[in-house]
C-alpha cells in the first residue's frame, strides 16, 4: 500500500460502515465524553459483545457513575450489575479496585496520560488509548485485534501483535486520524473484514485491498 492510499481507504470504510450501529464506546463518547464511563465501559467489554457491554455499563452506572461510590460498594453487588459480561467476577474487583486507586492517588480524577493509566488495574494498552481520545479528546491510537488485522491485511504495517502496530501508527498515519481510526475499523472488522472469511464480495475495498493473510473469503 502507498502511503497516501491509507486516507482513500479509510473514506471508503467511512461509508461501508454506515448501515452498522457504532461501536458502544463511540456511543457512550458522543453522549458526553465522561473519561470514568468510558474507562469502565471499556473494561467491560473486554471478550464481551457490544450489546452485553451496553447493557453491563447502564446497569451499572444507574447505581453508581462515579469512583468514590464504586469503590465503596461491594464486589458482589457490582458482579450482579455488571452480569453476564465476560468474566464479570474478575472484572468487578478490577473496577473496585481501580476506583479506590483513582480515588487514593488520582484525587478522585481519572487519569489523561497513557502511563499513568496502565498502573490501574485491568487497564492495557487498548483500554488507555480509548480513555485519552474518547475520554480526553487527546491524541492517541486505540489498536485493537480488529485495528491490528486489518492494518496489517491492507499492508499498511507489517507487525506481530497490536503493540507493534500501535508504534508503527503513530509513525505513518496522519494525526487527524488517530482518534477516529479505532470507531471506523472495529465496525468494518465486525461486520465486513472479519477475522475469518472476510465478505470480500461486498467491500468497496476489495479491488484494491492485498488481503494479505486471507486463506478464504466470501
């Protein structure tokens, strides 16, 4: 892929995505940005599907949408609104215990710095990322499996892991394209690109993508 190819591929996902709802962290941004709910919304759905993460997050937030009260409730009572998410025992005494953090060293503020971030609980890379440019609006590049597969199908990086892609983003990409990247590639990884036989027959991509890695396709 040329380097400038990037920005006509990303208008074209910006269209083919149209007709799918936006991932729920979007969402949630577009509804106001609040860094805690993104920061927990994302915890929540990790290994999770979209609409259980939703449906987790305003449980959840309906009895508590702050850290002072989450880290004063009881794990159990949050295992129970935050059901049936993936691994919602372990979940709840990360989200317990990254809001006694945040409350203890944070002054009650979630933290903007990648850095700070990852010495929460639970907190990785990905989960950092969303909470800087969808919590904070500041720059950053959210990788997920779905960002780091199809960046690398395009032949736009060429990388082991979602780390790697990450780094090699921040080097290439253009900035104005940062924030936006992650909500753009998750819905066309869910219903177009996906891991396994990609729905090449109806991507408006398909003629110019390399699709390299693609063993089948439909």
């Amino acid at each position: 892929m040329k380097e400038d190819d990037i920005i006509v591929f990303l208008h074209l996902v910006k269209k083919a995505i149209k007709p799918f709802p936006s991932p729920v962290l979007s969402h949630l941004a577009e509804q106001g940005s609040d860094p805690f709910k993104i920061l927990i919304a994302c915890v929540l759905s990790l290994r999770t599907r979209d609409q259980v993460t939703a449906d987790a997050s305003k449980r959840l937030f309906a009895i508590s949408s702050g850290p002072n009260s989450l880290a004063a409730m009881q794990v159990k009572k949050i295992e129970k609104a935050i059901f049936p998410v993936g691994f919602f025992r372990i979940k709840a005494k990360q989200i317990k215990a990254l809001s006694i953090k945040i409350c203890k060293e944070f002054q009650g503020r979630v933290p903007d710095s990648i850095d700070a971030l990852l010495s929460l609980p639970g907190v990785g890379r990905k989960t950092a990322n969303l909470v800087v440019t969808l919590g904070y609006k500041m720059p950053g590049i959210c990788v997920d499996t779905h960002v780091h597969r199809i960046c690398n199908r395009w032949g736009y990086v060429f990388t082991a892991n979602p780390d790697g892609t990450e780094q090699k983003l921040r080097e290439k990409l253009p900035r104005r394209w940062w924030i936006p990247l992650n909500g753009l590639l998750v819905p066309f990884g869910q219903n177009i690109c996906t891991p396994i036989s990609p729905w090449c027959s109806v991507c408006s991509l398909s003629q110019y993508c390399p699709k390299n890695g693609v063993l089948s396709k439909r």
